[in-house]
C-alpha cells in the first residue's frame, strides 16, 4: 500500500463560480430550475467572454431580481415590455449583446406583442423564455403556457380547453417569422438536457454577435413551490407531462447560424 | 439665425434633434403624427435612431431602454396614446432616469376626436402613471415657444434626472407660425454615469424601480421628493401681461392663454383693468408668482380647453378669500376671443367693486 501523500497532486479545477454570476443569495425556492438558467446563462456569456458587453433586461416574475444576480450591467423592464426596452438598448448600442430573461406570464402572456414584434423585427437580441406553465411569482395562477387540466389557483378544476383555450407555443409561433434567426426549445429536467440547453445558449448569444437577427432559447422549467410537489417530482412531470406537449427541438435556425 | 415659417410639431421634431435627440421611438396618432414623419426622414440623414413602434406601449419602454443606455431620447403622442405610456413613464420616473414625452393633447375622453384640447392636464401633471411623483411639464403658447421648451425639456430632463412633458395643445401642434430655431448641438462625446454600457473596467450597473423593502421603498421616494421640491422652488415659469395696476386677472396657458391675451388687450381696450397670467410650467405650477398676483387683484378668471382642471391649482393659490371664475370649452371646442371677453367682463363686474380708469399705456 502505498502511503499517503502529504501534498495533494496539482488538481484541475473541475468546478468555478462564473464570473458573470454575481455572488449573492437568490430569492428562488429551493430546487427551482430558474437557478439553473442562470448558471447556464452566466458560463456561456463567460465563454464568449461577453459580460463585459452585456446587458441584461430582467422581467416581471420570479426572475424580477435577475439584474441583480448576474456581475454584468442590467435593468428591470414593466412586465412583459423586455423586448420593447432590449430594442431601446441594442438600438442605440448595436456593438453591445442584449438580452432577456422572461417567464411565459411574462413573454408568452401580457408581453407577446413586444416579443413577436421584436421577433418580426430582426432585431438581434436573445430572449432566454423560460416556460414553468404557470405564474410563479404571484402565487400560481394560469399562464397561456399551463396545460390542458393542469389544476393552478385560477383553474382550480384543472384548465378546460374551452374556457382559456389551448396551451400556446412559443417556439413554433416565434420560428415562423422571417426575422427569428435562431429559435430552439430546450428543458432543464435532466443532465443531459441542461448540457444541451447551455450550448443552445451559447449558440443564440453567438447569433447575436453575428449579426443574424432574432433568437430565443425557451427552456422548459420546474416551479416546485407552485405545482406542489418535490423538487425531483417537479423534474419528472417536466419530463412526462411537458416534453409530449412542448417537445424540445430547433425550431428555426437559418443557414448562417448553422455555420457557428 | 434667420425665422422660418414652421408647423408646430415639424418645429418641436427639429428643435429636438438640434437639442441632441439620439433615439426616437414613436406610433402615429393626430394631431401628432407629422412630429414622427418628420424624424423619420431627419433622424436617419443624421445617423440617429428612429424606430416606429407597434404600440405606445411598446414606444415608451424602447425610450426606457433607451435612457438606461445613456441616450437622450424622445417619444411624442396624443391622448389615447398618453394614457396606454402610464406604466412606462411612471417607471421611467421610478429609475431616475431623464427622458422627454412630447403630448400634442386632442379631445377625449375616450377616442374623442383630434382637435385641439387640454383635457390631459389632470393626466401629465397630477404624476403621469401610478405612484407619487410629478413630471416636469412644459406648455408652450406659441410656434416659437414650442421650440424653445422643447430644448428646455432636454436640458431640465439630464439636469434632474427626471421625466419631463412638453403639453401642447393640438393648435400648437398643427399651426404654423415663423420661429427661430436653436442651433445644431453637438451629441456628448461620453455617456452619462448610469449608463448601462457593458460593466467594462468597473462594476456592474443596474437600472430598476424595484424596493422591496418599504423601509427602501420610502427612502427613495424621499429622495424623489426632494428633488421635486427643489424642482418647485427653481423651475417655476410663467410669462404675464397687463399686470402692473390690474384688478383683476386672467389665467389660462397654452393657446387658452393666447386667446386670453387678445381678450384681455380688448377688456384693456374698454376701460377694464385685466391682467393676464399665462403659466409656462404647468408643473411645477407657477404658484409663487401667481398668490403674489392674486393678493393685488380683486377677482380671477381661468381659462382652459377642458371642464377646469388648472383650475384647481389656481384655487389653491387663491385661498378662500378671492373669487375664481371659470370659462372653458371641451371635446375639441376651441373658444373665441368675444367668448372669453364676455367672460372676463361678467366676472369682473361681479367682482371688482368700482375699478379706478386705466391711464396711460400699461405694456403687454
Ligand atoms: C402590469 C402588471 N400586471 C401584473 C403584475 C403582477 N405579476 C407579477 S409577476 C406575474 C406573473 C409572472 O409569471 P411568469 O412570467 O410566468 O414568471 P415566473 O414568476 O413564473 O417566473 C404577474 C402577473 C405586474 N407586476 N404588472
Ligand atoms: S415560485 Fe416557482 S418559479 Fe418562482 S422561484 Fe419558486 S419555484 Fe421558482
């Protein structure tokens, strides 16, 4: 047996808090994929060695506070108007990257006019959506995004089709304008799931430094506190009872961002 | 600089981009309209931004973006317009952040029609969205006046940090009168400190209107405050007329107060000692200037396009002792000078006792 070393072997560095993430508490629940969007979002912005370009639009929802957790220039839009402020702010800084960071009550709800237009636009921001099918922040209502039966405090009974209507897809109405360059859907529900949602992030943000027009990552997440359940049992209805209805996949990607 | 003949909102647009306009955003609505044309030809020649919006909503937040970008930058609307920015304007206001709303007001409520009003005066000046906080608001009588303001409101805006209106009624926006405009200004070689530029070289910046804390929350309102109290001691405007030996007073702004001034001249004409009060601020409201006025006189008439919304604020500048009369015309009704000299003349004689003769020429 040999014995044991006094000093450890030189070690690699396996793991290190990004630089564009900013060291403070969040005001997430525990287990919440929020915190995980974040940590993607601030390692692809390290990559690209971007934060000292970046500005960051937060919304109105959980993630209100956004601007604060990430150690690179942000402000606080009213809700939903993110991409009407991102506008504002790429227009008259076109070198700098833009982007948001929004909830489907945010974006896909009161905001979707400024998230379409944005979109019809061209205009070279990055929307990060992350869809949880319901209102977090104020306490679990109904989102366009939540689905057929799913029980939220506005539809207590479980959502009927015929009162709210379907279940609205982001990804698919975004890629069918001719200014979305870049538009995928990703989940957070699992490892291998979340690596492919940070290089989807990496790939938006590079759409952007290209020049290429619109691009959105829509990430599939969990609001544990709201749908009552376990922080595991919150992944695992993503994976069964999200995935057969927002299925994640490309939605759109023009020829040129394929090259990146 | 030689005088031109101009429209008004022509007039407002080019006096902004010689003000250092770098970003416009904007959606059509008259008596407006021709303000964004012209800047959508102007701005681009110039290498600026101009941006038509899908919405008022839309157009506020891109001038929120904007402001937090380090830009000076403008938006102009009417009514309906005006009241879909609320939310914008009141968190631009939340920020600390300047920014100028050009409201070519129109008759409501509702859609109203698109003639000339000033039925948004309750609206820009009692806070322009939800929370405790006045704009600065500027209200131009003339073409040239328009132009002047407009160059104010820019500089009053990056001085406080504050969201400033310019309130023209829609004659002021579509009349077209000889002006002299301001030169060219060059734009700021730098960005202002809270600029989110990228967090280059120092920290990150953040720009929000969000205090969770009550404690914070009360603190920045404090602040907010503060520097409208200041803005009230410092930036109260107004021009008068007549008012040396007057007994009597009249006050309206805007082209309310211009009809005024030619009723006044003809109340002048007849023997009658009037004086004429046309507030330029509307916030703050010029009230040092007007109670010193109202202790000389015996009696005041307010003139408004609107059912008495100025009004008030006159009658808190005149207490409980001096009787106020009231002449206004709504939904788009403009009045006429006979309108408002008969007014003037049944007010005065019900409350000036006996007015000594006017002698000599008292100047306008
Ligand atoms: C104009 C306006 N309407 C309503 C609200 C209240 N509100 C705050 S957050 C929110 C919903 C946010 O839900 P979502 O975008 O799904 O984000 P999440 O909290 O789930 O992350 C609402 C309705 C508001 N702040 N402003
Ligand atoms: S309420 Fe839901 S979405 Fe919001 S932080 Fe908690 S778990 Fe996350």
């Amino acid at each position: 047996m040999s014995p044991i070393p006094m000093v450890p072997p030189a070690m690699e560095p396996v793991y290190q808090h990004p630089l564009a993430l900013a060291d403070v508490h969040t005001t997430y629940c525990p287990g919440c994929t929020h915190g995980i969007a974040h940590r993607l979002i601030a390692e692809a912005i390290d990559e690209l060695g971007l934060r000292e370009r970046a500005i960051l639009v937060a919304p109105v929802g959980c993630a209100v506070f956004s601007y604060e957790y990430f150690n690179m220039d942000g402000c606080e839009a009213p809700h939903g108007r993110a991409p009407a402020m991102a506008t504002g702010i790429k227009r008259c800084q076109p070198d700098q990257i833009v982007m948001t960071y929004q909830g489907d009550g945010d974006l896909a709800s009161i905001g979707i006019g400024e998230a379409i237009h944005a979109a019809s636009r061209a205009e070279p921001i990055t929307i990060i959506f992350v869809n949880n099918a319901i209102y977090g922040m104020t306490g679990g209502q109904m989102a366009p995004t939540t689905l057929a039966g799913q029980k939220t405090t506005s539809s207590p009974a479980g959502r009927a089709i015929p009162i709210p209507g379907q279940p609205l897809h982001i990804s698919e109405l975004l890629a069918g304008l001719p200014g979305s360059a870049y538009v995928v859907r990703r989940s957070l529900h699992d490892a291998a799931n979340i690596r492919k949602a940070k290089k989807a992030i990496v790939t938006a943000l590079k759409v952007q430094m290209a020049g290429l027009g619109f691009s959105l990552v829509e990430l599939l997440s969990s609001c544990p506190t709201n749908w009552g359940m376990t922080p595991p049992q919150a992944l695992d209805w993503i994976k069964t009872n999200m995935l057969p209805i927002y299925p994640v996949g490309d939605y759109k990607i023009v020829e040129a961002a394929k090259q990146l | 600089m030689a005088r031109q003949l101009m429209k008004g909102n022509v007039a407002i647009a080019e006096a902004a981009l010689r003000a250092g306009l770098e970003a416009y955003f904007g959606y059509p609505i008259t008596p407006q309209t021709e303000l964004l044309e012209y800047l959508a030809q102007r701005m681009p020649e110039l290498g600026r931004v101009f941006l038509q919006a899908e919405s008022e909503i839309a157009a506020i937040n891109m001038v929120y973006g904007a402001a937090c970008a380090g830009a000076r930058t403008m938006t102009s609307s009417s009514g309906p317009g005006m009241s879909l920015m609320q939310e914008g304007l009141s968190y631009i206001a939340g920020s600390d952040i300047p920014a100028v709303v050009v409201d070519v007001m129109r008759g409501g409520p509702g859609l109203g029609n698109i003639q000339p009003s000033q039925s948004d005066y309750f609206q820009v000046t009692r806070s322009a969205g939800h929370g405790d906080y006045h704009p600065i608001v500027l209200a131009p009588g003339s073409v040239q006046e328009a132009v002047d303001l407009t160059v104010l409101a820019f500089d009053l805006a990056d001085h406080y940090r504050h969201l400033v209106i310019l309130a023209a009624d829609g004659l002021i926006g579509q009349m077209m009168e000889p002006c002299e405009l301001p030169p060219m200004r060059p734009l700021p070689s730098s960005k202002p400190d809270y600029a989110l530029t990228g967090a280059k070289d120092r920290p990150a910046r953040r720009i929000a209107s969000l205090y969770l804390k009550p404690e914070d929350g009360e603190a920045h309102n404090r602040k907010i405050q503060a520097r409208l109290a200041q803005i009230r001691e410092s930036e109260q405007r107004s021009v008068e007329h007549f008012t040396e030996d007057a007994d009597f007073l009249v006050i309206g702004y805007g082209s309310a107060g211009r009809i005024a001034y030619s009723a006044v001249e003809a109340a002048r004409a007849q023997g009658l000692r009037a004086g004429l009060f046309r507030p330029i601020s509307l916030y703050p409201f010029p009230d040092i200037r007007l109670s010193q006025l109202l202790a000389q006189v015996e009696g005041c008439l307010v003139v408004e396009m609107n059912a008495g919304q100025m009004l008030e604020d006159v009658r808190l500048a005149a207490g409980h002792d001096l009787p106020v009369a009231f002449y206004g015309r709504m939904g788009g009704m403009v009045p006429t000078t006979e309108d408002v000299l008969s007014a003037l003349k049944s007010a005065y004689s019900e409350f000036v006792a006996e007015s000594a003769p006017v002698v000599g020429k008292v100047k306008g």
